[in-house]
C-alpha cells in the first residue's frame, strides 16, 4: 500500500533591497510615486550638505581676503574632479562629475567675496 504524504511547499522570494518588497505589490503609478519619494528626500539631503558646503566656504573667503588670496583655485577644482572621477569611476564619468560641480564651484566663489 502506497502511502500518500501532503507536502507543503514553500517559496521563498528574496528581494535585493527592502523597497523592492514594497515595489513589487504596487502599480506602475504607485512604483513611481514611491521612487519620486526617495529622490525628493536624496534631494533634500544633497542641498543640506550643500549649504555646510557653501558655510565652509564662505570661512575659506575670510581667510583668502585676510591673506590676499585670490578666490578661485583652478588646481583645487581639478584635484576635486580628479579625486571623485577616480572614486566612483565606474558610476559617473569625469565629465558628468564636472558638469556637477562647476556650478558648485561658481556658487562657492561668489559666496566667498
């Protein structure tokens, strides 16, 4: 005689990252809203670090006005670039890391006369 055995099965779906969990029961409309979401707080906290930024210096300008030097530093942008285009050089190449920062540059020297 053959005994038949009830078997559960159970499947086990990990997901890469936790918001993938959330995504995968959301419409299309609500996967985007929910990714917006995490943008705007990225947004948020790049003008956060960006204002320390621009405080920092500001208190560099006072320094160069007090000692007679010039505001911009060209070998100071390119060791910046240089730095972070070898960082992250497999996510963003030199020239989109310069597209980034010279506007920050710009602000930065204005803000330091």
């Amino acid at each position: 005689m053959i005994r038949r055995r009830d078997t559960k099965i159970t499947l086990k779906v990990v997901f890469p990252h936790p918001i993938a969990c959330v995504l995968f029961f959301m419409d299309s409309q609500e996967k985007i809203n929910a990714l917006r979401k995490r943008i705007d707080d990225y947004d948020d906290q790049i003008l956060d670090l960006l204002i320390k930024r621009f405080s920092v210096s500001k208190k560099i300008g006072v320094i160069k006005a007090s000692s007679g030097l010039a505001i911009g530093d060209p070998n100071r942008e390119r060791e910046i670039i240089n730095r972070l285009s070898k960082k992250l050089k497999s996510k963003l190449n030199k020239e989109d890391i310069l597209a980034i920062f010279n506007p920050v540059y710009q602000i930065s020297k204005k803000m330091q006369k």
